[in-house]
C-alpha cells in the first residue's frame, strides 16, 4: 500500500516520516522552498529527542498522486478547496481519502468533490512545526483518531492505514462517531487557540485565570449549543473536561499563536469564525467567537 500526503508540512512530514521508517511506501506532495529542500536533502525529522535524515519521495506534482491507494489530506483549511481541485483529476474511485485538518468542515468538502470515494474523518493530536523547509519538530503527544465519514469501494483500505499506524508506533483509534470526535476538539480550539494567540499566553494560564477563563467558557457554550442544533453528541460535561485537562497541560504554543508570529493567516474562519457564522445563520448570536474573530483578523491585517 502506497500513501500520499496532501499538503505535506509539519502534520505530513511526520507522519510521512513514521510510516516510512516503518517500512510504508510513502510520497509527499509540497511545495516552495520546502520542496526544494527535502528534494535536495531528504527529511530533517526531531521526533522524542532524536533528530534523523531520511531520502522521502517528495513531488509538486499532483498526477504523482495516482499510484497511491491512500491519500491523507494535510494541507490547512486555508488551503483545502484549492487542493482538492488540483488534485481531483487524479484520484482513482477506489482511493480512501482521509482528512487531518482542524475545524468540522474538511469530511464534507471532501465529499463534494470526492463524492464516490471512501473518506476518513481524521483528528490529529499533534505539536509538530516546520522550523526551516525541509526541517520538521515534533514535540507533543502523537495520536491520531479517525472514522470512516462516506463509504466507498477504497473502505477496507482504512483497516490496513491502521494497521500501518500501529506498525509505526503512532497511536492509532478508530472512532464510530467521528462527527463528535471532530467537534471535541473543535470546543477546545474555540475556548482556547484564539485567546492565546491574542494575549500570548499559554492555555494553562488562560484557564487559571478568572478573567480569561470567563471568555473561554462562554465561547465553548456557545460551541456546545451549535453543535447540539447539530444532533451532535457534546455536551456542558465536556467544557469541564477540556478545561480540567488544560489546567495540567504544558507551555504549548496553539496553532494560531505560530501562526501569528510567523505572519501567516490563521484557521480562524474554520474555528471560532465558523461557529459565530453557522450561529448567525440562525439569527442567534456566538458574541465570544464573533469577538475572538474579529480581534485575530486585527492582528492578521497587521501584517498585510
Ligand atoms: N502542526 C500541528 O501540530 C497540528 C496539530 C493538530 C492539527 N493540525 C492541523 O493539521 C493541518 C495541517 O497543519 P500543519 O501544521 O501540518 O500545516 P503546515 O505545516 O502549514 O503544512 C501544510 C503544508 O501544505 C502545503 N500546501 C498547501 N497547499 C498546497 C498545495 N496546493 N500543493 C502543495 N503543497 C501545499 C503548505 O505549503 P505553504 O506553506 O506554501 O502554504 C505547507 O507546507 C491543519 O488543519 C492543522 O490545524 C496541526
């Protein structure tokens, strides 16, 4: 079984890397001077404390995409449509396509233009970040979850990912509702990425703090109230449960704080955008995750 990577930058390059060590056929799609890099010098990949150097297929070719029988989507949702366009005259029917991005959206977008292929709606939790092209870090936990959301001919291809997972020590769960699994970590995202990004604090402090952890739980209330119009199943329980976590969690920098720094465009309009939007369709009102919005795309216009 060959797996490609979609989009190929931090999330793809380590588990690229993983699978590849453990013996998979693997082929990176990228771009830019990332490309260049790992074309020129292989992959630089620190996982656990040990850096290593590994020759990886690597290509900006999308048509290259057709010999896999596996295809993980890892660009972010910034950049998601464009890529199913670019890849979609390439893909076989029995292709099991799977989506690692962040937010709720990805599974269906997939299905839209992938609307007979097997699609797997993927978690990945992750601290992983390009440091120079070509140069990956992982730094925190690992694991990946997934479901099947549509089904289709490349099905039984989603047994043997896991298996390849598994082979790769990469911590591996199948979820029967992946719907749920999605909007778990969608509520952490919108309680916690934006606001650290804003204030530059870490989550952990953001939740020992009265005053920010007020902001916090009202825009998870408001998550959990989106997604139960949904039929979703999330509840008050996990607003506690997420909290009580972060409480214990590390000096981890969230997504939108990198992506701050490094003057890149967030996935604000995939996380708290998205449920002040969806919520606004109904004529109600997300008032934290409008705020939250409204302050990162500030902040992204500062550096335009
Ligand atoms: N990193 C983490 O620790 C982590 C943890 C959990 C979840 N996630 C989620 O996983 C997803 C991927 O995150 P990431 O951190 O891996 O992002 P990333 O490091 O920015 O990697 C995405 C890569 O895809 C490339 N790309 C985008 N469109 C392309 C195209 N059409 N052709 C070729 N290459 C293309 C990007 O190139 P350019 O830079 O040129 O755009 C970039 O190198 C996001 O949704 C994120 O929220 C990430």
């Amino acid at each position: 079984m060959k797996i490609g990577f979609a989009g190929a930058g931090a999330v793809g390059c380590h588990y690229g890397s993983k699978l590849q060590q453990a013996g998979f056929d693997v082929l990176l799609l990228a771009r830019g001077n990332h490309l260049k890099a790992l074309q020129a010098h292989g992959l630089r990949h620190k996982s656990e404390n040990t850096e290593i150097s590994i020759a990886i297929s690597a290509t900006d070719k999308a048509e290259d995409l057709n010999t896999c029988q596996v295809i993980i989507l890892c660009c972010k949702m910034t950049g998601l449509s464009n890529m199913l366009s670019t890849i979609q005259p390439f893909i076989s029917p029995d292709t099991l396509l799977v989506t690692l991005q962040n937010g709720v959206e990805a599974p269906d977008l997939l299905r839209t233009t992938f609307p007979n292929n097997s699609i797997a709606a993927g978690s990945a939790f992750i601290g992983a970040r390009i440091a120079q092209p070509g140069h990956i870090i992982h730094s925190a936990a690992g694991g990946i979850r997934m479901g099947l959301w549509q089904t289709g001919s490349g099905d039984h291809y989603l047994h043997t990912l896991m298996e390849a997972f598994q082979r790769a020590s990469v911590p591996i769960r199948i979820e029967s509702d992946p719907a749920a699994m999605l909007w778990r970590k969608l509520l952490w995202n919108c309680g916690f990425n934006a606001i650290t990004a804003i204030t530059r604090r870490y989550a952990h402090d953001t939740a020992a703090n009265h005053e920010t952890l007020i902001i916090v739980e009202q825009a998870m209330q408001e998550t959990v109230a989106l997604a139960q119009s949904f039929g979703i199943n999330l509840g008050e329980g996990d607003i506690h449960k997420h909290i009580h976590i972060t409480l214990s969690m590390g000096p981890v920098k969230t997504s939108m704080w990198q992506d701050i720094e490094a003057g890149h465009t967030t996935e604000v309009d995939f996380i708290n955008g998205y449920i002040a939007r969806k919520t606004e369709e109904k004529q109600l009102s997300a008032t934290a995750n409008r705020f939250l919005t409204t302050l990162i795309h500030a902040i992204e216009q500062n550096h335009h």
